[in-house]
C-alpha cells in the first residue's frame, strides 16, 4: 500500500469512512454538474414551461 503509514496517524476506524464518504460526496457532485450543465441529455432539475 503506497499510503501506509497515514494509519499511524489517523485510526482506521475514522479514516476509511472519511476516504469513502469524500470519494461519494465529490463523485456526486462531478455527475450533478454533467448533468446540470449538459445539454445533450434531459435535465430532471428543470422544469419545463407550461403553454
């Protein structure tokens, strides 16, 4: 493992939720902006005017 020793610092009990939880946060926001800032697919956050 290339970071080992990070665990002689930070207790595993506290880092690998730490690492999971920011890989989702910062994944879920990657997708959010493609698709806000998409146009080629339909965005669900928009709602279409009424006629």
């Amino acid at each position: 493992m290339i970071y080992g020793k990070i665990w002689c610092v930070v207790k595993p009990s506290v880092g690998i939720p730490l690492m999971l939880g920011t890989v989702a946060v910062s994944s879920f926001a990657v997708h959010y902006a493609l698709l806000s800032h998409t146009t080629g697919c339909p965005s669900t956050t928009r709602v279409a005017p009424r006629r």
